[in-house]
C-alpha cells in the first residue's frame, strides 16, 4: 500500500492509502506502485489518477516525490476531475 498526500497551495485535496498512482510528469506519464525506488520529478499539466482511476485530479506543476512507499504530491494548481 501506498501512502499518499496531494497538496495545492489552497489546500490538501488528498491524504490516504491507494494501490497505485499514475501522475503527469513534465515529460510524460509516470506510474507508481508499491516497493518503487526513491524518485522526484517535476510534474507537468494533465490528471493524477490514484487507485486506478478512483480517484482523479487535474495538476498543473510542482512536484512528486516517493520515499518508502510513502508518495507526496505537492502542484502549483489543482482540483477534482
């Protein structure tokens, strides 16, 4: 299991546990699991997907970043899809 926060500058949109994120990254789409390696990216424009869909925001910039199946999200906007 993962642990995820999606934070915005307003507010944090998303705190819990999902199997799976998928994030826009600035050069194309990143997928993450349990057990993946420590990374940061920046991210791009488009949808975080959490669960498989389960969940959906819009993201424009910032940052991902994972650390011990522990995934944090920190975008310059968002909002629900």
């Amino acid at each position: 299991m993962l642990k995820v926060s999606v934070i915005s500058p307003e507010a944090v949109l998303y705190e819990g546990d999902t199997d799976s994120v998928v994030a826009p990254a600035f050069d194309g789409e990143v997928g993450i699991l349990t057990g993946h390696a420590p990374m940061m990216t920046l991210l791009g424009k488009g949808v975080l997907r959490l669960g498989g869909g389960s969940q959906r925001f819009s993201v424009e910039g910032g940052f991902l970043q994972v650390v011990d199946n522990t995934v944090r999200v920190v975008t310059e906007k968002a909002s629900a899809a």
